[in-house]
C-alpha cells in the first residue's frame, strides 16, 4: 500500500503524484496542512517523524519511507516499471535527470522571487516595490529559460522521446511560473503546445486544477498583489 504526505500547493509533491497517476497506481494521499502566513508550520508529526528533512513529499511503501521527489519517482520507476518515466539507454537516462535538475533547481529558483506574490502583502510599501522588482528581474530570466526550452524541444512532443519524469518536472515548474503571474507562453509557440498537449493529460489535468483549487482557497489573488505594489 502506498501512501504519499503530499501539500495543496507543493510542487514536489505534486510531481509525485503525477508520476503515481501516470503509472496508475493508487495510492493514499495524506495532505498537510499548508498557509500563506507560516507556510509548513506547524509541521504534519508524521511528516517530521519520517523525513529528517521535515518537508514533503513523503512516500511509504510497505514499510519503505523515502522522501525527495526524485528519489521517489527513481523508486517508483524501478519497482514499479509499467509506464517507465525515464528512458532506456544511459546516456538517454541521464540527460533526462539533467532536465528535471533544470527544473527542480534552477527554474525553481528563477521563479522564487515571484513567490511574494501569492502571501498576503506586506504594509512596507519600500519592500513591497522591492519585491516587485525582483520580481521583473526573474520573470525575464524565466523568459530566457523559456526560450531554452522552447528551442530544446523543437516541435518535439517530449523534451526525451517519450514522456519522462523530465516532462513532470518542467510542467511544474512552468505551471508554478503561470500561476505567480510569470512570462506567458505566447512568444514560445513549441513550449506553449507542449504545456498545452500535458494540461490535457487526466494526470497533469488533475493536479493543475487541485491547485486551481488551493489558490483560490489559500493564496493572495496575483493580479490584485501585483496592482497595489
Ligand atoms: N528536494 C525536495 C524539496 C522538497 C521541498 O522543498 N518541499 C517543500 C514543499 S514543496 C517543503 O516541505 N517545505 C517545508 C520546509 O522546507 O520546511 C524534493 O524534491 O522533494
């Protein structure tokens, strides 16, 4: 029996569960709690029993406790192969875990100073305007790494031959730039329809509109954090 310690607005753990969807495997959800105000704290016990981390995604598998979503998904592929989301040959294998470190890591931190935005704004009117310029600085470094994308696809379907954990992890990281009021997709004509092609997957689809979900329930509107700054 598996079960994931996943979070309404967690971009890894989410990434988990797309791979769980993907493969078809079921799975218990346990959602922590989560706010705007002081994010993951109070921490889920169980959460901080398991990972020495303290942080989500958490999986269990017949006693196995893994955390990272790496890892997991690493796992998951090895154990459970239907539907393999990484490919085959070494080299093939390792450029796709070089594209989710892309993701995970680098776009991860380009589209940190966007975060404000989603929290409820802070009275400083000095940090606020701070704020929003970094902002604008990151959202023309996610509009460079768009451009990488966009042109490293080429009108492919997939950034590997197939889908790959590669392509979970950069929807993610798009749809968490999409969401904080990043660049639009307009002007990337290969990413736009790769991001569409995936929105439309029932696994991608469910965890875009969960997160739909979460925002409107937890999170500060974009549009009106980014009027009054
Ligand atoms: N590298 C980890 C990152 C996990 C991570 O940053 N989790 C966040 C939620 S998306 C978290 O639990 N943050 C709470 C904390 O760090 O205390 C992974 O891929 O799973």
């Amino acid at each position: 029996m598996i079960t994931l310690y996943s979070g309404p607005l967690s971009l890894f753990s989410r990434k988990v569960e797309i791979a769980l969807r993907e493969k078809g495997l079921g799975f218990e959800r346990v959602m922590v709690p989560f706010n705007q105000t002081t994010g993951y704290d109070p921490k889920h016990p169980e959460v901080t029993a398991l990972n020495p981390k303290g942080q989500v995604p958490v999986l269990t598998d017949c006693g196995l406790v893994l955390y990272d979503s790496t890892v997991i998904i690493e796992y998951l592929d090895e154990a459970y192969p239907e539907l393999p989301l990484l490919p085959a040959s070494p080299a093939d294998r390792a450029r796709c875990r070089l594209d989710e470190l892309y993701a995970d890591e680098i776009l991860f931190s380009a589209l940190r100073p966007l975060m404000h935005r989603t929290s409820p704004p802070t009275s400083d009117q000095t940090r606020r305007m701070a704020q929003e310029a970094d902002a604008l600085i990151a959202e023309a470094a996610l509009s460079r790494h768009y451009a990488v994308l966009d042109e490293r696809l080429a009108g492919r379907e997939f950034f590997a031959q197939n889908l790959s954990v590669a392509d979970i992890a950069l929807f993610m990281s798009v749809l968490f730039s999409q969401r904080l009021g990043g660049p639009s997709l307009a002007g990337f004509y290969g990413l736009a329809m790769w991001y569409e092609r995936l929105s439309k997957r029932p696994a991608f689809a469910q965890v875009a509109a969960e997160i739909a979900e979460a925002d409107r329930r937890l999170s500060f509107p974009v549009k009106r954090a980014l009027k009054s700054a």
